[in-house]
C-alpha cells in the first residue's frame, strides 16, 4: 500500500513539527514528505535536517496565490498538509485544491481568541486579561479565513489565577504537543 504522504507548514521554532516527524517516523500508513516555511531563519529548518526531511523556503510574496507552492506540492504528491505554528493566510487556491485537507492547531478554545494576530504569545495574553479559567487547543480544517475552518477536535486546560501568560502557553503547548499528531493520524487513518 502507498503510504498517505503529508507536508508540514511552520513558521517558527517547530516543536509540533518535530513532534509529527516523530509520531510517524516508523509508520506503515503515513509518511512527513517535506517541509514549508516562509522564514529562512524559522528552528523548524535544523529540526527538519536532523530528520533529514527536505524542507523548501518562500517568502510572503509566494503565499499570495500559492501557485508554486501547489507546483511543488503535486509534484511531491502530498495527499495532506499540516500547519503548525504557521503565519501565514493560506491562499484560496491551495484551500480549493487540498479541501478538508489541511489541518491547523490554534492554542486556545476556538471561536474565542481567533482571527488575524492572534497568534503564539497574542493568544495567551488575550486569555490572561480575559480572566479565563480554562484554555486549551483547537485542531481544524483550514478555509479561506483565519481560524474559522471545522473544528475536528478541542482539549482544555485549567488556568489558576496566578498563571502568567507564559505559564498558560506551555500548559497549551504541551496539549498540542500530546494530541496534535495523533489526532491528524486518526483523521487520515480514516481516510484509508
Ligand atoms: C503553537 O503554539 C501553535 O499553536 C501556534 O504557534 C505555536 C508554534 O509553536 N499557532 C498559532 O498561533 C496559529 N494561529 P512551534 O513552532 O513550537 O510548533
């Protein structure tokens, strides 16, 4: 059987990405073909090497049609394509032609604390000045805008008070780190 091969898009340090390289580095089903990023200095390029999987760098004005990024993308037969930690809007042509097939985590409870800028450290101090009592991840499928595709799966934490909005990211951190490739995995073995 052919496995379902699968591109990882990140923006920065890449430790969810390092997590997908590790989750299916011996899978029979799935595989992590390649790497994307818009930021030649982004941690997720050494950790992809160490993985020796092939990574690619285009900046912004390539992520507005998204045309050679689709070239390479069907060249390399990518089947499914996960965002993590990625900056970036996804151009409406790669939405049309990955459907349901592009996964994103976002590290709060969506609809709350979504949409352009709220990204990374954004996030959680929207979520410290809001007093919330829990945060937690989002993984959904990616449409045209920001944070609004179907949600496929959500996991809450407890906030204390006293957290800092540096405590709240690596209590969300390490929930993406504990379900996003597994959750991925489920919906592609699904697939099969
Ligand atoms: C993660 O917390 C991810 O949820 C967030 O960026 C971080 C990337 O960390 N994504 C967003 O905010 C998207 N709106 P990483 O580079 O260590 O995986």
């Amino acid at each position: 059987m052919t496995k379902k091969r699968v591109s990882i898009f990140a923006s920065g340090s890449g430790s969810n990405a390092e997590k997908f390289f590790e989750y299916f580095q011996n899978d029979t089903e799935i595989e992590i073909v390649s790497v994307f990023t818009n930021n030649k200095s982004a941690g997720v390029i050494d950790r992809a090497n160490r993985f020796a999987i092939p990574h690619h760098v285009y900046n912004r004005t390539y992520w507005e049609t998204g045309e050679t990024i689709i070239e390479i993308l069907e060249k390399e037969k990518v089947d499914f394509i996960v965002l993590a930690g990625f900056m970036l809007l996804i151009p409406g042509g790669l939405v049309k032609a990955y459907p349901d097939k592009i996964f994103n985590i976002h590290p709060a409870l969506l609809p709350k604390f979504g949409g352009q800028g709220m990204y990374g450290m954004n996030v959680h101090k929207a979520v410290k000045v809001a007093a919330e009592t829990e945060s937690g991840i989002t993984i959904h499928f990616v449409n045209e805008n920001y944070d609004e595709g179907q949600i496929i799966a959500q996991v809450s934490c407890a906030i204390d008070s006293s957290d800092s909005a540096e405590e709240i990211a690596k209590k969300v951190l390490r929930l993406e780190h504990e379900n996003y490739p597994k959750v991925v995995a489920e919906v592609i073995r699904k697939s099969i």
